[in-house]
DNA sequence: GAATTGACCAGCT
DNA sequence: AAGCTGGCCAATT
C-alpha cells in the first residue's frame, strides 16, 4: 500500500493547516495545482492513509459548510469547535478559512 | 480497458 | 434565492 504523488500533495497540504482553522477542497486542490480536482481531494482524505498527521477534519467545503466526514458530519464540527472555529449554522466563519500560500 | 462512483465546484436558469 | 447541469480528478468495480 503507496502512495501517489498526488496523495502526497494533498496530504502535505492539509497538514499544514493550522490548528483553528479550515481549509476548502477547492483551495486544496489549486495549492496543488489541480484546482478542479476537489473530488479527488476528497477521495484522498477518505482514504486517509495518515490519520495522525491529517488533520482531514480542517477540510470543508467551498461554501463553507461542513462536509461529509467518516464518523459523522457532527462529530466533525464539535472538533472543528473545540479547536476554537466558530460555526455559525452549518457553515464555519469565514474568519477562520485557511489561505495557501501561492509560489 | 470502459463505466461507475465519490468527503467537490462553478456557472446558468 | 434555490435547483439543475456539466466538468474534472483519482480509485474501484
């Protein structure tokens, strides 16, 4: 069981999202120059080959809502809380989404 | 090797 | 404002 380059990316990315803040699939994908490869984001993420290391929980989606997540959406967001993000409904604070950084 | 699926996104009506 | 359509990427059947 490898990994692909492509996982690599994602998942170098996703670990540095800092603790308290989300990230979109979106963004994701063009921080690894594939930004229309949010889906395969996502499908990396599931996989999750390194739970430890990937925080896939910091993820959400463009609009700011959740997500889907393995264990359950509402599980996510009381993590998401507890690292100190702000929900407001079902869409996290805009204050709190995560930017890459572009080369 | 084609067709289907999945933790998505943007655009149009 | 809300719903539908097409698109794009990688993995699985």
């Amino acid at each position: 069981m490898s990994l692909s380059e492509f996982d690599r990316r994602v998942l170098e990315k996703v670990a540095q999202i800092p603790r308290g803040k989300v990230a979109a699939y979106g963004e994701v994908a063009r921080a690894i120059g594939k930004k229309k490869a949010a889906r395969a984001v996502g499908n990396a993420l599931a996989k999750n080959p390194y739970p430890i290391i990937i925080p896939c929980h910091r993820v959400v989606k463009a609009n700011l809502s959740l997500g889907e997540y393995s264990g359950g959406a509402d599980k996510k967001k009381k993590l998401l809380e507890k690292e100190g993000v702000i929900f407001i409904g079902k869409t996290v604070r805009h204050e709190h989404v995560f930017k890459f950084y572009r080369s």
